[in-house]
C-alpha cells in the first residue's frame, strides 16, 4: 500500500471512531440496542457532543490513570465554577472577557447536558456515585 492510501485508510479509522459519526451511523448509542435516535436526536446529541470535545477539561485525556482523570476532572469543574465567578463579579467592557464569560456558561450548562443525553448510553457508563454527580451537575 503506498503511503497516501496508508494515511488515508488510518483517518478514517479514526473518523469511524469519532463518537460523532458512530451518532449518524447508527453505531450509537450501542451496536447490540434495538433503539435508534431520530434525526433530532442526532442533532442535539451532535452539539452536545461537539462542544464537549471543545472544552479545555480535554487535557485530562493527556492523564493515563482513571483515577487521576477523574480528580483533574474534578479540579476543572471547580477551577472553570471559581474563574467564571469572579469573572461575573467584576464585570468589564472588554470583547475577550465576553467571549471568556460565554465560553465558560456554555461549557457550564452543555457538561450536564452531555452527561444526561450522551454518557449514559454508552456501555461503560455507570454510576459510580450518586452524590458525586450530582454535585457535578449542580456544580
């Protein structure tokens, strides 16, 4: 195989892994479920899905340990809470601070949203605490 097709074939193993595409696909919410999403479904779950893969709370992707993962994931949660308060309390006029400010209320309101709409069909999810989500829902 020379190497434009080598690199070709390796992309779009990769898209076909995108949890974006296996949306459209019909590969999700699962393979082995007699259930599949309507069209509206798709769209909303797409956004969601979409600005979910946008978020700075990604890095903890760079994280090998589970463990690890989830107090980063937890420490964002509470660091982006912290930022966009004080962020609120002293306002300014400035465009940057604005897109700052709508940047992290999105991303405030779309990680519960992704939680509900999008973790919870897929096969490894569970809950692991009922406590701990909802603080991070709240949150």
């Amino acid at each position: 195989m020379d190497r434009p097709n080598q690199y070709f074939e390796r992309f779009k193993r990769w898209i076909a892994d995108f949890l974006i595409c296996k949306v459209w696909t019909d590969k999700y919410p699962t393979e082995k479920s007699d259930y599949r999403l309507s069209v509206f479904e798709k769209l909303v779950m797409s956004l969601l899905i979409l600005i979910r893969y946008l978020s700075l709370g990604q890095i903890k992707r760079l994280i090998k340990n589970k463990e690890k993962r989830t107090q980063c994931s937890e420490i964002y949660v509470l660091l982006r809470l912290g930022i966009l308060t004080a962020l609120v309390s002293f306002p300014s006029n400035s465009f940057i601070y604005a897109v700052f400010v709508i940047y992290l209320l999105v991303e405030v309101f779309n990680y519960p949203l992704y939680l509900i709409f999008v973790e919870t069909y897929g096969e490894e999810w569970r809950l692991r605490s009922p406590n701990r989500s909802l603080m991070l829902l709240f949150i």
